[in-house]
C-alpha cells in the first residue's frame, strides 16, 4: 500500500527540475487516491529514461507498487501483459471470478499468450475488444492498492493495445492507478497521437514533454562551469540531447570543427546499432548514400549515389522517414539525419570502399548541379585516395571562399591539397602560391607561429626565378614576426633582403616596399628609420609607380618626424594621409598597416580626430580583407587615442577587445600593452576602490613587458606608475619611472611622452616631501621645442605644481588654466578637466567666486562626459562647499582631531602604502583600515589619498 504523502523535493543532481516535479506531483496524486494518465514524449535520446528512473525510485521509496515494462517492434502487444500482472494480485482475483463467463474467458485468452496475444481465429472481434477494455476497466477500477504502470517505446504498440487506452482515456479508471505511456513523437501512429491529443483536451492525459537541454542544463549534467569553451562545443554538437552529450564529453573527441571525420565513440555506436541493424538491405544503402551527401541531401542525388533505382530509393526514404532515421526538410524537397550523430554512426558503419565510390559519385552530382567549391571540396576529401587533376582547383577554391568567414576551414582544405598533390605533381609557382595562402589562412586564425614557421619554410623554397613572390613572403613574414613580438629577427629578415635587392643597379619594385616594412618595425621598437632610407623608399615607389608604396614611404616620413616631435611633424603628416586617403580599400588591403602606422603618428602629434579615422578605417580593411591579425595593433591605437581624448569607458572597452584578440594570437607583447591601456583608462576613469583593479592590471602589464625585449616594454612601468599614484602610492610611481626612464633626464622614454612621465615625477616627489624641481625645468625644456599643445600643457601643470608649492597659488590657478586651455586645444577633455580642477583648487582663497565656479562648473561637466568619475566628484564636493560658503581650502596639518590610532593610518598612508599593506603591517582588516581611511579625509577636509600623503609630507 502507499505510504501516507509528502512532498517530494528534486534532487540536485536533477538537470530537468520542472519537469521532475509534475511526475513527482503525478505522484502526490496518486498518494491521495487519484489516479491518472501522464503522457511522457520526446526524441530519442532526451531523457526520458532518466527522467523515469527517478520517478521510479521515488515510487520505490514511497512503497507504491510498481509495474514497468516496454513495447519493441517484434513484441508489440505489452499492454495486455502488464494487465496480466495487474490481474494476478489477489483482489483482481477476487473481481475476476465475480465476472460473466464469456469475459473471463476473453480475458483468460489474451493472458495465457503473452508473447503473441490470441492466435488469429481467436482475435477478438470489434465487439470483444470493447467488451475486453470494458472488463479490464472493471476490473481496474476495484483496485485498492496504489499503482504505478510505465510503458515505455509505445509508439511499437499495436492496434489493439492503442485501442485499449483509447478506452481508458475516454473512461478514465475511478481508482488508484498511475499510467505513463512513453513514446517517441515522430514514430507514434495517428491514431495513439490523435487519443492522447484527446485525452488531452478532455483532461484525462497529463503530457509532459522533453525538449533539448539548454547550455545552463548541459554544464549541470556534465558538471563543467558554465564558461568553460568546451561546454558551449559540445552543447553544439549534440544539439542538446542528453545521451550525446555525456557520449561525446566521455570520449573527449575534438569538437571545434563540428563532429570529427574519425569513427564515433564505441558507447554511441552501440546505442544506435540497433536502429541500423534492424534496416533492410535496401533502406542501409539509402541511409548511408545519405550519410555520404552530408547534412542535407535530394532525392535525385540519394537515387546516383545509392544506386538501387529510383522506385526503391523513394520506398527505402519513406521507411527511414517512417523509423525516424531521416525526417523531411525544406517542405519534402530534402532530407535530413536526425541528428548529426545518428548520420556519423550510419557513416562509420558503411563498408569503406563503397564509401570512397559514394563520394566519387556525390562529387559528380554536386557539379551537375553547381554545388559551391565548399560542398565538393568534402567529397574530394573524403576521397582523396583517388585524387584528380580537377580535384585541386576545387580544394584551392573553397579555402579562398572560406578565407574569411572561416580561415581555421581554409587552412584545412589547403593542407589536404597539398598533402595530396606533392611536389612532383603540381608546378613549383603554384605549390608556392598555396602555401603563402595558407601562412594567411593560420595567421587569419589566430595561428601566427605555426605560419611563420611556414613563411620560413617557403622563403628556403623560393628562388630568384621568383623575386616578386619572394619579396612578398619577406613583407608578409616581418609583419607576422614583430606581431610575435620578434621585433630583432624581422628587422634582421628585412636588412638580409634588403642588402640583396639593393645592390643591384635597378632596384625592383618590391624594394621599396622590403624598406617600408624595415623602418615601420624599426620604429616600433624604438629604432627610427634613417632620412636616406625613407627617401629611397618614396624615390623607389615613384620610379616604378607603386602608389601604395609611395603613401607608405610619406607615412613613414611623417611617423619619423612625430617621433621625434620634429616641429614639421604636422605638415608631414598632412601629406602622407592626403596620400593614403586617394587610395581605395582593395589598393590598401595589400598593407593596412599602412593605415594603422599612419594614425600612430597622428596620435604623437595631438592629430586625435584624423587619427581615429585612420585606425577605423583600417579596421574595416583588416575585416574585409582577412587580415584580422592586424585587428589587435589597430585597436590598441584606436583605444589609446580614446583615453587621450577623454573617452575613457571606449578605451577600457578596446583594450579588452585588442587583449582578447591577442591572447588568440598568442602576441604577448600585444596582449602587455592592452593590459597598460585598460589599467590606464580605469585609474584615470574610476574612485579610489577601482584603483586597486588598475594596479593590479599594470603589474600584469609590467610582468608581461619586461620579459620581452621590446622597446615598448617601458609602457608597463609607465602604466604601473601612474596606477600606483591614484591608488596612494606616490613613492612607488616616482621610483618605478625613474627607473624606466634610465634616471632623473629619462632618456630612455621617448620624447613624445617624456613630458607627462616627468610631470609625473614631480607629482609624486611633491607627495612624498623630496620635491625634484629639476623635472618641472625640464618639462619646460623639452615642450619648447614641440609644436604640439599636449607637451605644452603637461610642462605648464608641472610649472602649476612648484608654484603651489612654493605657496604662490594665485600664479599656480593661472598656470594650471593655461594647461586647462592648451589641453581643450589638443582635445584631450579629461586632462583639461583635471586642470581646471587643481585650478580650482587654488582660487578657493583668493581667487574670483565667478571664476572659480565656472572652472569647477566646466571641469564637472567635462568629467562626467568623458566617464571621469574621480574628477566629477571632486568638482561636485567643491561647488557644494561653496553653495554652503564653506569652500574647501587646501588641506590643513591639524591633526589633533585624528585619533591616536587614525594619526598612526595617515603617517602609513602617507608613505605610500596600499590599503591592504596598512593592514598586514597593523594585522588588521583591509576593511577596517578602509573605514578609518574614511574618517581620516572627513575630519581633514580632503577627498583622496594623493591629498593625504601631501598633507602628511607637509605636516613632517
């Protein structure tokens, strides 16, 4: 008997919640006394065999009797065998022997055949059938003892057994009975779909229905972490459905390119051997024709390739659609497997040499009929034993159509062309030019060492019969190399070519741009091109008409002069991008790292509009064009120029995206330098909380670069200083740039950024109370002669700072407004805010109200727009101070308000120290040092730690 009820909670290894808890409602039900009719339906391998096992076992446990069995399609009448059993127990027996004669007997003659129900003379008839379902009905309706009845596969059901729950479902048992009728949709007759729909309507059937696992429900049955990237493959791949999913994570097969070529795990094949074996001769040879023709397949096609007549074909494709095994597409124009791995086992299990034929003869049909490059490019493959001349035009076109939407798919064909036609067999230019296009296809996915092994290996193959192409392979290797961060190898690759193209009497045309190539990488790793050197290369690209190279070569030269901050850096940029502007994206597909050279040197030079212009453009090309390998350097100098102008959240924003893409690539160099920007972007951006975040992405930063030899390696030192100073460590920032620069002059920073790290110095030696006035005459020196406004601004703010110092605040606010205004000419809205903020700061005394409220009104505004959300606050806190006329004057050294354990916080502080080292010095939380931080800058009147360790510098 069943158990008294209680409410059955799904287990937590349960991936299908919801639906567990109507069946174990089915059964709180039935605990009550109520019995019904739960239709259970899915595809095959759904679920719905785990899903009945914990009913199961829930039933077990609740001690209600339990009666489970299956219909196959050689045994269909199980129905009436699980009645019998129903009928042995001793109250049916009792019932029984109270029926008319005539229905024991007919009872009696379905229960002694089990396996094959009345022989044929004694079927019943339409009236004994009803008089059967009406009996066992009676029957059932006396039980007392509460039951559960599953049959599963009931789509095998026969006629009759459909016809009983008909009668069941339209007179529905008045006792305590549970039946789960189980079935596969598409396999099911009309007649038990159309029962069921009605029992449905009438409210006698409960359907609970099983569709695919979504990936929150995969990564709970597999037990993986929802972000992990082999999740999301092997959700793909078996499309949801549970009994693949945990197949093919068991065998740990390589998903990325959808199901392998290889034979399928033993475990699915022994799941789906069984549908196979059971086809006819005819419906196998339609099943693997199909399997040979891929994901989608025609009828005519399934006729050439399975060869057994059209008439047979189209029997054998109703029967396969009948079992389920194919299913229509396209409105009944094609077909379909059900599932990609019920087509890969079809195909593993088809005798091999008919396979190799079956492609041959798919190959055909798909070229009769105009198949893409891509749909034959599989069957050359897949019989690449028997290779024909013709074979690989159709591999070389398909990579060239999959070069850009799937570069990983283009190298694959590729290096089955090549593998299958060696030398011997193709002319020596052409196997060249193949493998140059598959250096493109591995650096188009993200494979830059594997093709700059190749490059290297094509480059011993080309001789001087083939300069043009040997040229190319240079250019394109030298790129490939320093966006590995091998900036000594390209330029030696380079110089080796070079030495030979030059010393002939009539340089070719590639020359120009071998030197091109030669003085970008040189530039980019601090080791500017010679004047003679770019002038030979725009003299070289004149002389042979090269217009692209020609508006490299006048880039170049331009980059050269921002460099250098030369006072024509303007003027020579003006030209080059006048040059670079006439030419149309395929002319500059050939090198957009033209373009990406081109906004670099604008943004030396303050040129920030053009310059984003340029870098967009160039990212569009590089898109386009396949040449997403160049994406990552591109976003680098599109989100630098975001910062420098303000844009703080964009630059955060490509930075994430430029180190992502070259963490793909595996370019650690890159990967450092967008580390730099977004830790950059985030300290300049964010409160004081988000500091620590930016710090701790500098020092990634820094760790990355300083292992490279690079000559940009500095900018992980520059970013890890300047964090350090927002987050209250301005001894760290001064040290770390010093050391960086190579000393106090900082020769080794390039004189473009030479301004702003010694303006940084200053700042931070000011903090910590070793003032170093030297860097604010130097700041001066250097911006004298740039004739660029940023420079300028930077060395007026470090003038602005000693003046402060000095006490002479009224000429520090005018010196910081001259900076305030030099930065709006330079467009760089977040500096300027911050200018007008530390001008502000010193008009509080003595300065014009009017004034000062402008000042602060500008830099609030300036702030928020550009996502500054440091700058923003401090404006707000000042204008409310004097909307209260109590302005916030410069910090004050009274420190008897402080407590003794607060004044012991603000001299740690003071030093430099981060929250977290205060609190290990003290064994004391962050957060408690966090809260004490607090109350510090409120009973000092200031609003960051920067003000505190100036204030404890001032204070002694």
């Amino acid at each position: 008997m069943g158990r008294t009820q209680s409410v059955a909670r799904p287990q937590a290894n349960i991936v299908r919640n919801g639906e567990t808890r109507r069946l174990h409602g089915a059964l709180d039900a039935l605990d009550q006394g109520q019995g019904q009719i739960v239709e259970l339906v899915g595809e095959p391998g759904i679920g719905k065999t785990r899903l009945l096992a914990d009913m199961l076992g829930e039933a077990h446990r609740r001690g209600l009797a339990v009666f489970h069995t299956r219909c196959t399609e050689f045994e269909q009448n199980i129905p009436y065998q699980v009645f019998a059993h129903l009928l042995a127990a001793r109250p049916m027996t009792d019932r029984l022997l109270r029926l008319p004669a005539d229905d024991r007997n007919l009872i009696g003659k379905v229960v002694t055949r089990p396996q094959t129900g009345c022989a044929e003379s004694e079927r019943p008839a339409a009236w004994h059938r009803y008089r059967l379902s009406f009996s066992m009905r009676t029957l059932l309706g006396g039980l007392t003892e509460k039951v559960v009845l599953v049959i599963e596969d009931f789509h095998w059901a026969d006629a009759e057994s459909v016809e009983l729950i008909d009668y069941l479902v339209r007179r529905p048992v008045d006792g305590p009975l549970l039946i789960m009728i189980v079935h596969r949709p598409r396999q099911a007759s009309p007649r038990l779909r159309s029962t069921l729909a009605h029992g449905i309507e009438l409210g006698s059937v409960t359907r609970i229905e099983l569709g695919p696992l979504s990936l929150e429900q995969s990564a709970r049955l597999l037990g993986m972490p929802r972000e992990e990237p082999r999740l999301a493959e092997l959700h793909l791949a078996s499309q949801g459905v549970p009994l693949y999913l945990s197949a093919l994570a068991a065998d740990g097969h390589d998903l990325r390119g959808g199901l392998p070529a290889g034979d399928p795990p033993a475990h699915l094949s022994g799941l789906l051997l069984g549908e196979i074996t059971a086809l006819d001769a005819r419906e196998s040879f339609v099943a693997a024709a199909a399997a040979v023709l891929g994901e989608h397949c025609v009828m005519d096609a399934l006729i050439e390739v399975a060869e057994i007549g059209s008439a047979d074909v189209e029997k054998a494709v109703d029967a396969l659609i009948a079992r389920d095994v194919l299913r229509p597409v396209n409105s009944g124009a094609g077909f379909t497997f059900r599932h990609p791995i019920m087509r890969w086992v079809v195909y593993a299990n088809a005798d091999l040499t008919w396979r190799l034929c079956a492609h041959r003869k798919a190959l055909q049909a798909l070229a009769r009929r105009g198949a893409t490059a891509a749909e034959q490019a599989v069957h050359v493959e897949r019989s690449i034993a028997r290779a024909e001349a013709l074979d690989l035009d159709i591999l070389t076109s398909a990579a060239e159509d999959a070069l850009l939407t799937d570069p990983g798919r283009a190298s694959h064909w590729l290096e089955v062309a090549l593998r299958a036609f060696p030398e011997g067999r193709m002319e020596p230019r052409k196997r060249i030019e193949l493998l140059l296009l598959r250096t493109r296809t591995l650096g188009l996915a993200g494979r830059l060492s594997e093709s700059r092994d190749l490059l290297h290996q094509v480059l011993r193959a080309v001789g001087d019969d083939h300069r043009d192409l040997r040229a190319s392979t240079v250019a394109f290797c030298a790129v490939i190399e320093c966006l590995l961060g091998h900036f000594a190898e390209a330029r030696a690759l380079l110089a080796g070519e070079l030495d030979a193209i030059l010393t002939c009497d009539d340089p070719p045309a590639e020359a120009a741009t071998l030197l091109i190539e030669h003085g970008i990488i040189g530039a980019f790793d601090g080791q500017m091109p010679s004047c003679d050197q770019v002038k030979a290369a725009v003299r070289l690209a004149r002389r042979h008409g090269d217009r692209v190279a020609e508006a490299g070569a006048l880039v170049l030269d331009g980059l050269c002069d921002a460099f250098n901050s030369a006072p024509q850096a303007r003027a020579s940029l003006a030209v080059g991008s006048e040059y670079i502007d006439r030419l149309s994206d395929a002319e500059l597909a050939t090198h957009p790292e033209y373009l990406g050279l081109l906004g670099w040197a604008e943004t030396l030079a303050g040129l920030f509009q053009d310059s984003q212009r340029h870098f967009a453009r160039g990212m569009d090309i590089a898109r386009k064009f396949g040449r997403s390998y160049m994406l990552p350097a591109m976003l680098l100098g599109l989100g630098n120029v975001h910062r420098h102008t303000g844009h703080l959240a964009d630059a955060r924003r490509t930075a994430v995206e430029a180190r992502e893409l070259a963490e793909g690539f595996n370019a650690d160099h890159l990967s450092g330098l967008a580390l730099a920007l977004e830790s950059l972007a985030m300290a300049e951006g964010t409160g004081e909380g988000v500091s620590e975040t930016a710090v701790r992405l500098a020092e990634q930063a820094f760790f990355i670069l300083r292992s490279r030899d690079f000559f940009w390696s500095m900018a992980g030192a520059i970013a890890v200083a300047a964090a350090a100073w927002y987050d209250g460590g301005p001894r760290r920032s001064m040290m770390l740039l010093l050391d960086a620069g190579g000393g106090a002059d900082l020769p080794r920073i390039p004189p473009f950024q030479r301004v702003q790290a010694l303006t940084l110095i200053l700042a931070a030696s000011l903090a910590v109370g070793e003032p170093l006035p030297k860097c604010a005459d130097l700041a001066e020196e250097e911006a004298a002669g740039l004739d660029l406004p940023s420079p300028r601004a930077y060395a007026r703010v470090a003038r602005a700072m000693m003046l402060k110092h000095e006490g002479r605040c009224a000429d520090a606010a005018k010196a910081y407004q001259e900076a305030a205004d030099l930065f709006s000419e330079a467009g760089m809205i977040h500096a300027q805010s911050r200018a007008l903020l530390l001008a502000a700061h010193d008009l509080v005394e003595s300065g014009p109200r009017q004034e000062l409220r402008s000042n602060l009104v500008l830099a609030r505004e300036l702030a928020r727009r550009c996502g500054a959300d440091r700058a923003a606050q401090a404006a707000a806190q000042l204008l409310r101070s004097l909307d209260t006329g109590a302005a916030e004057t410069a910090p004050h050294a009274d420190l008897s308000v402080l407590t003794e354990r607060e004044r012991e916080i603000a001299g740690i502080a003071g030093t430099g120290l981060r929250t977290r080292e205060i609190a290990a010095e003290l064994s004391l939380s962050p957060r408690t040092v966090d809260v004490h931080l607090t109350r510090i800058y409120r009973k000092l009147s200031i609003s960051s730690r920067a003000a505190l360790a100036r204030l404890m510098a001032e204070s002694g």
